[in-house]
C-alpha cells in the first residue's frame, strides 16, 4: 500500500460560510443554520427560512465541517441540509477522496496550526490554510476501508460513552431530586437575598486564578476542567475578584442552574455577578445547596429576560428581591451533613463514569490517529 503526500485542495473543494443577517433569525423555520457553537452540539438553537439560504452555502450529508475560530473543531456532517454560518468552512470531496478519511485525518493538522498560531483572544483560521494542510493519504479504495474501519470502532466506543453519559445524567437527577428535598426542608423565616448579599465590583487582580461557573459543580478553577472551551482573554485586569464564601451567579445560565458559593478564592469575568455575604446568617454551605436547588432555579428562569433562552439574562435587581430561608444554624448544619451523607456515594460513581469517558476518548483518539496515519492494517479488521 503506498501512501502519497496531498494537499486538501486537491482532495475536496472549500466552502466558505455565509454572514446571514440576524434579523432573518427564527427559533423555528425551513432551514437550519449551523454555526461555530453547533458543531459539537446536537441541537440547532437557530433556523432560516428557505427562501433566504443561497444554495451555494446549503450543507449535504458528507460534507465535513470547519470551525474557523476557537479550537478549530471539525465534524463529518449528517444531519441534513443546514445553512453554513460565517466563521465555518466545509470540505466537500471532488472524487479524489473519501470525506470520512478527511474528517477523521484533519483534527490532529488543525490542532498543529492552532499550537503554533498566536493570538490574544480567540484564533482565527482562514481558508488558505485549511487548503494547503498537506496530509499523506493512501488511493480512495484504501480511505474507504480505513474509514470503515473507524466508522464501525468508533461507533462501538461511542455507544459505550453514550451509556456512561446517560448514566451520569440519571445520577445527577437524583442528585438534584435529593438535595431538592433537603432543601424543602428549611422553612421558616425567609429574607430577602438582597440583605444576605451585596454586590461586589473589586476588580484588577490579574495574577489570581480564573474561576468558572458549572451548572453540575458550581464555582471551581477553571483549569480543573477540559470541557470550557471559552477562552481566558490576555487581559483579565476587568475580571472581578471572588474569595471563598462569595455567591457567583452566571448572568446567562443562572436559569439552567450556573450558579454557586464559591470555596475559592480567584476571579471571574465581568459577565457574571459577584456577590459578598452581609453578616453570617446563612452557612457557605447550607447557601450553595439552597441556592442551587431545583425551586430557586425555576425562580430564576421565571425572572431572566431576553427574546429567546439563549439571550436570557437574570441581574441583581431581580435577584435581590428573592425570598429564601434563614433557619436557625444548627439547622442548616444538620440539613447541609444529610446532603453530603446521601450524595456521597452518588458523587463517586459520577466520578467513575467521568473516568471511564475520559479514557475511551483517549482510546478513540488513539485509534483514528494509527488508522489514518497507516500504523495499522485496516483490510482484515473491516468486517
């Protein structure tokens, strides 16, 4: 089998995205519109209608889409005709290739450039360069059988994933179905949180460290997890500083639960609301779960404004003005020792299936870089 060095314009013409004017946007209508955000996501958040989408920019299944910006993600596209957003590029064969080969073969060159590509914010790649990645390649019939081969291991990793992740999610709702319940718990007096909290605007501590917000874990380092793919601008002099004990609530999120007191001291981008403890009625601890539980949630679902969710936004003022109880405080330490007890062995079987992902992505990774690197015999694997 011989393998020959090609350049990715010889093996697929590029498709540059289109900039749709937001004014056409609509959360339902003919057409989807795939942008940077939903490469990886399973859900469109946005679609166009028909009449508006220029055939030259609609996707095909098979076409293999291009993050421009961030960290340059690329997926084998099959979910149907969709519009490509500027900022997206796709690469569709010109019968010199197989576009699975290149979907699975591209990621390792793209992560190259964007190692070696230096910008203060977000990084930006053009057409040129996905063009002229050269990558060796072996003839068409030899990428369609390393494709299948990957296409049917990949598949059975993916699934054993899938299961691990809808294993988590039953965790976590009965983590939350628990802590819910405790939290029902607290009753009487309620006070408003505007005298538990005020705001906090102390900025311009750029050596601490970036914090973020989590819907599932609250307020941790940012550099705990390897799924924020937001990235820390160079200048952070504008970031708010956070020190243990402070309520941290996503503006955007707080109805989908981003919310939390932090353990931490580090800080946060601007965007989120920084708020001290007034006094010591309530325990760190005992805030943090009732905060976050599934009533207060709703609460502020109901109170966040904006045309669609993903404008949602909630602020102080309508935070503030939330009633929430302040027991007496040795009942929120007995509360708050109930929840870890109950939670305890949910947490560590979460922390097992986090595990088990991690290492099947390592292994799916693995995989595809000996496949189309040639490292392995693919002919006799394919069944």
């Amino acid at each position: 089998m011989t393998w020959h060095e090609q350049r990715v314009r010889e093996m697929a013409d590029l498709i540059n995205g289109f900039p749709f004017d937001s004014a056409t946007f609509a959360d339902q209508g003919d057409v989807p519109l795939v942008r940077i955000r939903d490469i990886l996501s399973n859900q469109f958040q946005t679609f166009l209608p028909a009449e508006s989408v220029p055939e030259s920019v609609l996707l095909r299944n098979g076409d293999v889409v291009i993050g421009m910006d961030g960290d340059f993600n690329t997926i084998h596209w099959v979910r149907g005709p969709a519009a490509l957003n500027q900022r997206l590029c796709c690469l569709r064969s010109n019968g010199r290739s197989d576009s699975r080969f290149l979907a699975y073969a591209l990621p390792a060159h793209l992560k190259v450039i964007n190692d070696l590509t230096y910008a203060t914010t977000v990084k930006h790649l053009s057409s040129g360069q996905v063009k002229g990645i050269r990558l060796l390649a072996p003839d068409l019939d030899e990428q369609r059988a390393i494709a299948d081969y990957l296409d049917r291991e990949t598949a059975q990793i993916d699934a054993l994933i899938a299961k691990q992740q809808r294993l988590i999610q039953v965790l976590r709702d009965r983590r939350v179905s628990v802590l819910d319940g405790i939290a029902r718990e607290a009753g009487e007096p309620t006070t408003r949180l505007k005298y538990l909290y005020r705001e906090s605007g102390i900025a311009n501590h750029p050596g601490e460290e970036v914090l973020s917000v989590y819907r599932d874990y609250g307020v941790i380092p940012k550099s705990s997890r390897s799924d924020n793919f937001n990235r820390t601008p160079e200048n952070v002099e504008r970031y708010l500083l956070v020190q243990p004990g402070d309520l941290v609530i996503n503006r955007m999120k707080a109805w989908q639960g981003s919310l939390g007191v932090s353990q931490h001291r580090g800080i946060v981008s601007g965007d989120y609301e920084v708020l001290r403890p007034i006094g010591d009625q309530l325990l760190p601890e005992f805030a943090h779960l009732y905060l976050r539980s599934a009533r207060m949630v709703e609460q502020y679902k109901i109170r966040s404004t904006g045309i669609r969710p993903s404008q949602w936004r909630i602020y102080w003022a309508q935070t503030g003005m939330l009633e929430v109880p302040v027991p007496d405080m040795a009942v929120q330490h007995a509360l708050v020792t109930r929840a870890s007890e109950q939670t305890s062995k949910v947490d560590t079987l979460i922390a097992k299936a986090e595990q088990f992902i991690e290492l099947a992505l390592e292994r799916r990774s693995a995989l595809i870089t000996a496949a189309v690197t040639g490292q392995i015999e693919v002919r006799g694997e394919v069944v």
